[in-house]
C-alpha cells in the first residue's frame, strides 16, 4: 500500500517534469535553421479510430536525421516504413529518417511516413494540428521544429503528382515558396 502511494506520486513528478522540459524546447529550439517543410498534412480520423498517417516533404539544407515526431493530439509518434514484403505490404517503425543535405525527402502514403499513435480525438478534415518534429544534425544536436498541420483526406493539390505545390500553405509554419525542386 505504502509502496503504491509512492509510486505514484514519483510518476506525478515524473510527468510535471517532462512537461517543463517540453515547454523549454519548444522555447529553445523555435529556430530550426536549414530545415524546410512542405506540402504537410495528416489524414482524418473516425472515432475510436487510433492511429493515423502524416505526410510531407522536408529538405535539410546540411542533412539531418529525422529522429521523433510528437503532437498533442497523440499519445505518441512514430517514424515509419512501408514496404511490400513478398505480396504484403508491411509498415515498422525506424529510429531514424536519414535526410541527405539538399534532398527532398518525401514522406507519402505507401512510403516514409509519420505514424500518430493513441489519438485522443478525431482529426477533422480542414482542421489543423500541432506537430512537432525533432531532428538531428551531422554534429549530433537536436532541434525541433514546431509546425501546424492541415487534416485531410488527401496530398495537398490532390492525389496526383501533377499539380501545383504550395497551393495549401496556409495554417503551416514553411514558408510559402512552391514550386522548389519538383519534378514533373
Ligand atoms: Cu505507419
């Protein structure tokens, strides 16, 4: 009994503390340099429904690793990859998204993903949400880089590949400059 009492009030402080630390990054790190983002959005969710993808393109100027993601509407993040294994197509988590300096790297449905876990709540389309993404550099330091997502059913644009980036920038922290290294 004793012992239980103790136990949870140690995860009380625990959990105060976590937040301190988070609202000091968030303070710290707002400057992200050489990172850019583009084109974010996650998927809706139902009700009940625990989990869903988000999707993107970052470009690190110096290279970086891509190594948390988090967000209040989630429990947790996770890194992911889909691939198909034989006829399956089979997603894991990865610890780290390598990010080679100057390439855009996507992050879109059937490839690299972010994986919100444990949602609390329904993502609404044409809402946004707050993501943080934390990332590290050749040097091994992290920064994070705080964005406002847009909730949709699907890519900025539309579904294919041929229309206009940028069109849907707004609510999202990157700057407004579509068109950058896209191929058509
Ligand atoms: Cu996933």
């Amino acid at each position: 009994m004793n012992t239980l009492k103790t136990q949870s009030l140690n995860f009380v402080r625990i959990g105060f503390m976590a937040g301190c630390a988070l609202a000091f990054a968030a303070i710290s790190h707002a400057q992200t340099t050489g990172i850019e983002v583009k084109d974010a959005w996650v998927r809706t969710s139902v009700q009940g429904q625990k989990a869903t993808g988000a999707f993107m393109n970052i470009t690190a100027k110096d290279g970086a690793k891509l190594v948390g993601v988090s967000s209040p509407v989630a429990g947790w993040g996770e890194v992911h990859v889909m691939k198909m294994e034989g006829d399956v197509m089979k997603m894991r988590a990865i610890t780290a998204l390598d990010l080679p300096a100057g390439k855009t790297v996507a992050l879109r449905p059937g490839g690299f993903h972010v994986m919100l876990m444990d949602l609390k709540t329904p993502l609404k389309k044409d809402s946004t949400i707050p993501l943080t993404l934390r990332f590290k550099d050749a040097q091994g330091k992290e920064s994070t880089l705080d964005l406002q997502v847009n909730v949709s059913t699907q890519a900025p644009g539309g579904a294919s590949s041929g229309s206009m980036p940028g069109h849907m920038s707004s609510g999202q922290t990157a700057p407004h400059n579509p068109g950058m290294g896209h191929k058509h």
